[in-house]
C-alpha cells in the first residue's frame, strides 16, 4: 500500500531537501584517505572548491562492527577487518575533521558503521546520519539511532523493493525524518543492474525524499538520476585516480566531481515543465518560422496555386500554417515574384 502523507521536510545544515528543493551533493570521501587526516582534510577542501554541499567520511570502530572473518569482496586486497585496523580515522581525528569543515564552510557527514560509532559521533555534534546499504535494515541499530531525532539517509543496495518497504514502515513508527537513495552495492557495478526506473517506483511507493547513491566510476547515471527527481546524489571520489584504495575503482577524480556539481546544476535548470514561446526564442521565431510567399509574378484577378506561391523564411508575414486556406482565392492587385504575401493582397 501506498503511502499518503505529504514528502517529509528534511533539513540538513540550513539546506531543506523536499521535491521543491536545489539537489543536495554529497561527496563520498569513504576511506580513500587511507588513514591520513591531513588527505581527509584536504578531500574536504576539495568537495568545498568542487561545489559539493557536504563531505562524507565513515566511522569504524573495527571491534564494535564486525567479527575478524568476515568475508572479502573484491574491492579489498586485504580483509576489511585488518584494512580497517590499519586505516581507519580515530574519532579524535573525526571531531578536528569536523571541525575543519565547519571552518571551510561544507557540511561534515559521516557514515558510522557501528552503534558506539554513532554514538560518538551524536554526542560531537553530527547533524545528519548516513545509514550504509549494510545496515539498512539493522532494525535495532535503526531504532536506537532514530531516538535521537535527527535526520538519516539511508541507501538501498542489496535489498528487494519489500525490504525497503519494512525498514520504510519501521522508521515510520519511530517518527524518523529520513530520506532512500537508491544504490546498487557492486564496486563497480555493471551498468545493466544500476536500474534507474526505481527511482520512479520509490517515489510512487514512498512520500518521502529521494535520492541516489552512484558507485559507477563516472559521472553519467548521476545525470539520469537527477532527471529523474533525485534530491539526493552521493559520489565517491579520490585526490588521485592512481593511488590503489578500497573504493578506487567506484570513484571520480576532483575534476569530474567539479564536473558532476556543474552538470547537475544545469540540469536543475532544466527541468521546467512549461513549454512556451521563450523571450530569447521570440527573435530566432522572426527568421527561422515561415511565411506564405509569391514565387511567380502574380496578376490580379489570377487565383493562388501551389505554382505561384509558397512558404519561405522569414516569419514575419501570414504564416504558413495559412497556406491551405489561401489556396483558391484571388489576388486583389498584381504582385511582383519573391513578396510576402499579405492579408490585404488577397480578396
């Protein structure tokens, strides 16, 4: 069944994300500073110069989120565990970053992947809570974070249209202000199951915000998903393209995200939905639209055929959607070849 309740406000920072609203940019900086505060802080520097609306980092604390076996995907050379142990941001490290952006002026976000992990980073101040695929439907997690009244997105990789509908139903009941982003969990994915149309079907089924989270390595399914009402994109991108990191092969240089943030805002631009004579088009109109013309000297009297007129440019006399209308009658004086035809010259 369908929800009927009106698209929940979302604030993030001082930006509303409703249907109305600019698209929020979020730059996923993931772990592709590989431990280096000093990379994190300039990644933010970089999604502030890039235009991003916030930047995003992820909270681990290795022993609260995961047993040590867990099993390897193939965009790690390494078990995740011993990565993490290796790389991952301290939460002292977490509070300068945020800090740090509060400084630069781009909202500080932050994915964590364990309640203790939240917790930390609730009591330093975070504004918004990113939900990974992972924990999507980790109801307990969901429950206690919910508590806390701020807002979370949550993406929605790995799960089936009806498992997002229980965890939409679950945060319902408690009160939760959140935002879907569709995402599909492959690192990279293939192109063929990014299925932009459930954006559609999300924002039929679900009256809330909806976004996309895009782990294509370039820019373009973004673009649709922008066209197709995402109020939300997350990217992720890396100082340096060369440098081998767990979400190297899924993430987009500085320049393209520069790119991404200036095609989307174009796009935004672009989605109006009146069609009408635009004041820029009324001029090219003059020239480029047809009018009904002579194309023989005509006598008066001598009725008008398709032999002695015709449509030619300009615009600016009868037009030629008048042609058939004047064909049959007669010409009230004589008319040199090559005049627009005017309504005075016809009987």
């Amino acid at each position: 069944m369908m929800s009927k309740k009106k698209n929940n406000k979302i604030m993030i920072g001082d930006k509303v994300i409703n249907e109305k609203s600019p698209v929020f940019i979020i730059a996923e900086a993931c772990d592709n500073h590989m431990g280096s505060l000093e990379t994190a802080k300039k990644m933010a520097l970089v999604a502030k110069v890039a235009g991003a609306d916030a930047v995003k980092f992820q909270h681990h604390l290795p022993d609260e989120e995961m047993l040590k076996d867990v099993p390897m995907s193939d965009n790690f050379d390494e078990p995740l565990y011993e990565f993490l142990k290796k790389h991952a941001l301290s939460f002292d490290q977490h509070k300068e970053l945020m800090k740090y952006c509060r400084d630069i002026g781009i909202t500080y976000m932050c994915t964590p992947f364990s309640y203790k992990a939240a917790e930390q980073l609730h009591k330093a101040g975070l504004g918004v809570f990113k939900i990974g695929s992972g924990e999507f439907m980790d109801f307990p997690y969901l429950k206690k974070i919910a508590k806390w009244g701020k807002p979370m997105i949550l993406s929605t990789g790995m799960c089936s249209l009806d498992e997002i509908h229980e965890t939409y139903d679950f945060l319902k009941e408690q009160g939760a202000k959140f935002i879907f982003m569709n995402c599909t969990s492959e690192y990279p994915p293939v192109y063929e199951d990014i299925n932009l149309g459930v954006i559609d079907e999300m924002k039929k089924r679900f009256k809330i915000p909806i976004g996309h989270s895009d782990h294509t390595p370039d820019i373009y399914t973004s673009f649709a998903a922008v066209a197709k009402g995402a109020k939300v994109i997350e990217k992720h991108f890396i100082l340096d393209k060369t440098i081998r990191g767990p979400d190297q092969m899924v993430s987009i240089s500085p320049y393209e995200l520069s790119l991404l943030v200036e095609g989307i805002r174009k796009i935004e631009k672009a989605l109006g939905k009146k069609k009408k004579v635009h004041p820029k088009e009324k001029a090219i109109r003059e020239w480029a639209y047809r009018s009904v013309v002579t194309i023989k000297d005509i006598k008066k009297g001598e009725v008008f055929n398709e032999d002695n007129i015709w449509t030619k440019r300009p615009g600016t006399g009868i037009s030629a959607k008048e042609f058939f209308g004047i064909l049959g009658k007669k010409a009230k004086k004589n008319l040199k070849k090559g005049r627009l035809l005017k309504w005075e010259d016809i009987e």
